[in-house]
C-alpha cells in the first residue's frame, strides 16, 4: 500500500466528514421548521484491497443521507388531524349559537314568554284599560320578534358554515395541485439517485394539513409518488394530476336549510382539472367521512344540515305549540269590536301538537308565508272577555284570566313529551349548552392526543440541538483527524523525496 493510497484513504474521509457536517448544518438551521424529519448520513467503509497478504480498506463515503421517518405515526398524524379538524369546526360554529340562545342575559324568548303571560294577567286586572290592552299587543309583537331574531341568528351561523365549505374547498384543491407538483420533483430526483428528504417533508406536511380539511387516504407508490383519495374513494391526486374539490349552490325545498346550499363536487384528474357539471360527482355525502366525523368539511356539513335544522325544528316547534295555544283560547273569547274566533297569531295552524314537522317547519322565522306575525293590529281585536261585551259588559276578563295561566299549561311535545313552552325552550337552551361543552371537551382531547403524537414524533424525526452538536464536534474531529494523515502522509513523501536528493 503506498503513500498515494493514505491520500486516497484520508482525502475520502474529509469528504464523508464534510458532508456529515453539512447534513449537521441543515439539522440545526431547520429545527423551528414544521413538519423538518431529521437527517444522518450513512456511511460505509470503500471496498477493500489485499496488500502483502493483509485487507486493507479503502478510505470512507457516505452512503446515504436517511430520513429519519415513521410511516405508522404519520399516518395516526394524519388521522388525529383528520379528528382534530372536524371537533374544531363544530365548536367554532356552535360557539356561535351561545350569543343568541343566552338565557341569562335580558330580552331573551324565555324573558319574552313570561312578559307576554304578565302582560295578560295584568289585563284581567283591568280588562277595559287601553294601557293594559296595548302591553299585551307589544309584548305579544316583542314575542314575536324574539322568535325571528333567534331563528335569524341560528340561520346567519347556518349560513357560515354554508360559505365556509367553500374556503375549504379551495383550500383542499390548492394542497392536492401542491402535492401532485412535489410527487413530479421527487420521482424526477430519486430516478437519477438524487436526495429528495426536503421535498418528502413538505409533502408529508401537506398531506397532514390536508388531512385536517377532510378525512382522506394516502398510500405511497413504487416510484416515489404518493396517491391521495376521498372517503368516498374518489382520486384525488394521482402522480402529477389532481381534481379539484369545488361548491355548486343548488335551491333546497327544507326551510331550515340554507337556500342555495352548497354542494360539493370533485371533478375528473388532470393537470389541471376542468370542471364538467354534468359528469362531476356529487360528494356531499361522502366527504366528510362517515356521518361527517373527518375534517373541517364534515364538522361543517354535519353542524350545517344536522345540528342547526335540529334547533331551527325545535324552536318552530316551540313557536307553533305557543301560537296554537294563545289562538285557541284566544278565538273563544269576545273583543271589544263585539267578534269572537278571532286569532291572535298568524299564519293559521291547521293540527293540533303534536304536529308532524311538516306542519311547523319554518313556523319561528320572519318569513311572512310561513314565520308567525301578529294576527290582530288594534287593542280592540283583543279578547279578554268570555261573552260579548255587549251582554257581559267591557269589564268581563274571564278569557284575560286563562289567557294568563297558559304559561303553566302543557302542551304535546314531538317524540312524546309533555311540556309548557318555557320549559320545552329551555330544555332546547340546556343541548345547546351541552353541545357546545361536548364539541370544547372533544377538541381539548383531540389537541392533547395531538400532542403527544407531535412529542412522539418529535422523538423520533425531530431536531435536538445537543445531538446535533455532539454530532457536529464528532464530525469535526473526524475532519481533523483526516487532515492530519494527509499532513503525515505529506511529510512521508516529502521524506521520501529528500532521499532521492
């Protein structure tokens, strides 16, 4: 083995060492950066030679750059986040309700009810008093009111999650262009045994982020490229094409529900995609996962077209039952224009509770053809009496007096209940509460078990600064350890050549 071969030998090690520290470098300047794997370099020994009988290696060279990576925790990442993503989108929508639905606060529907009561009670203290006759007109139009404001509110949070869909529509076709460009820049540097560990990361990140907007699947390829499909196995990203995740405002015949409400639909792969509205599936139904319990996009349908319809139906309940009892007993007392059958709510109810859905649907919003209104405009339409004023005599208030104990009557519930319509209400104040506790407890659950998953993946991809340091001083060594042989080597062949002089 001659002096040229220690050159040979030594030379290969300052390169390996170099690269090991340059790798090192990269650890340290990318530990803040989301979703970094940490890298080592592989080294191994050159291929050996005999000399006089002995095998000798042949210097050092890195043999790889590995990505320290789990496949197992990074699909429970993506799964937790796919978790995380729908419990988050409940609880920012249903924390919407809570303004609308505060009982504690004043002009709340239950303040409404039971000055409403008040007010007819009052009444049948002076039957004939103007003052008293127009409380109970106010105080029936502020009951209404509070219907609609309350159906109104719940309508505006419906309507938010309606356009929000469509951001994360968006955002779902912008990560699936992001991840089909990476699968081409990955295929393309690994078939000429490049080094793609940067371009994997940001994939992998991706795919998390994707995974939080909806529930989808990812399965890596034999070249490289991952493929991504939808709950409902719609392709997603294939290679380098993708499709595109997009909303359609479609008319819906279901008062409690938006009207356009946003369909979405995934179109055909390509790069990019055209959207084709007659051969674009329908996933509505499938996107979120099963009973939208995957990603932003199922907490959003699931909070839009069943939670929300859910109280929208028990407040027009609420509403139908309160009118169908104030007009009953309403329509058999006398006013003072001498008229009995008189409503004093509008639109008419035809059914008695407990009605079918059908029946009440849409009956405590503002809508005039279907939402409760007054029925009568004047104190004189006002029935406190149970006989015509003109027999009993305007100071009759025998219809004023149980016009004022319906507050404490019960009235038949859907689903078999029995209730007065302040209880029943309150009732639809406490699920609401409760719910919205619910969705909090989930995601605080759901972020704690994403944390110990970031932790664990921490441990095995993350940088820690006193490896890297360790590893940067055991590189350097390494590196002077080499350029010493070189400067030994150097002496002997310049031993050698003094010996020619």
């Amino acid at each position: 083995m001659g002096i040229d071969a220690i050159f040979n030998t030594a030379s290969s090690a300052l390169a390996a060492q170099r690269v090991a520290i340059d790798i090192t470098g990269q650890n340290i300047a990318n530990v803040n950066t989301p979703g970094y794997s940490r890298q080592r370099p592989v080294m191994e020994s050159g291929p050996s030679t005999t000399h006089n009988g002995f095998s000798l290696g042949n210097g050092v060279h890195v043999a790889a750059v590995q990505r320290l990576y789990d496949a197992v925790i990074n699909q429970q990442l993506n799964d937790g986040n796919s978790t995380l993503g729908n419990n988050q989108a409940k609880m920012k929508t249903l924390q919407q309700l809570e303004p609308f639905l505060n009982e504690i606060s004043g002009n709340t529907l239950g303040d409404a009810m039971q000055k409403f009561s008040d007010a007819w009670q009052s009444l049948s203290v002076n039957p004939a008093g103007v003052a008293e006759r127009q409380t109970v007109l106010g105080r029936g139009t502020i009951l209404v009111d509070t219907f609609h404001q309350i159906n109104d509110g719940i309508r505006n949070v419906q309507s938010f999650a309606n356009s929000s869909i469509d951001g994360v529509a968006t955002d779902i076709t912008i990560k699936a262009r992001e991840i089909a460009s990476l699968n081409v820049q990955i295929r393309q540097a690994e078939m000429v045994a490049g080094n793609a560990n940067e371009l994997r990361d940001q994939r992998d990140f991706l795919i998390q982020e994707m995974s939080k907007l909806a529930g989808i699947s990812a399965a890596e390829q034999a070249d490289g490229t991952v493929t991504i499909t939808l709950p409902g196995g719609e392709p997603l990203v294939v290679g380098n094409r993708y499709a595109e995740v997009y909303t359609n405002p479609v008319a819906t015949a279901d008062p409690n529900l938006p009207n356009p409400s946003n369909q979405i639909l995934v179109t055909g792969l390509g790069f990019p995609p055209t959207r084709n509205l007659g051969t674009d599936i329908d996933i509505t139904a499938t996107v979120g996962g099963s009973n939208n319990t995957k990603g932003e996009i199922g907490g959003l349908l699931y909070v839009r077209d069943t939670v929300l319809p859910g109280y929208l139906a028990k407040l027009d309940e609420t509403a139908y039952n309160l009118a169908w009892q104030t007009n009953t007993q309403h329509a058999v007392g006398w006013n003072l224009n001498n008229a009995t059958g008189i409503d004093f709510f509008s639109p008419v109810i035809g059914t008695a509770p407990p009605a079918g859905t059908a029946a009440f649907a849409g009956y405590s919003s503002s809508r005039a053809a279907i939402g409760i209104r007054m029925a009568i405009s004047s104190t004189n339409e006002i029935a406190a009496a149970d006989v015509n004023p003109l027999v009993g005599g305007i100071g009759n208030n025998k219809n004023a007096i149980l016009m004022g104990k319906l507050a404490s009557q019960q009235v038949s519930f859907s689903g078999g209940v029995l209730s007065t319509t302040a209880s029943y209400f309150n009732t639809v104040v406490s699920s609401v509460g409760v719910d919205v506790q619910g969705a909090k407890n989930l995601t605080a659950q759901n972020e704690n078990f994403m944390r110990q998953l970031s932790n664990l993946r921490e441990s095995v991809a993350g940088v820690s600064l006193d490896e890297e340091l360790t590893s940067l001083i055991k590189y350097q060594k390494a590196f002077e350890g080499a350029s010493r042989v070189i400067n030994t080597a150097t002496q002997m062949l310049d031993t050698v050549l003094n010996l020619v002089r």
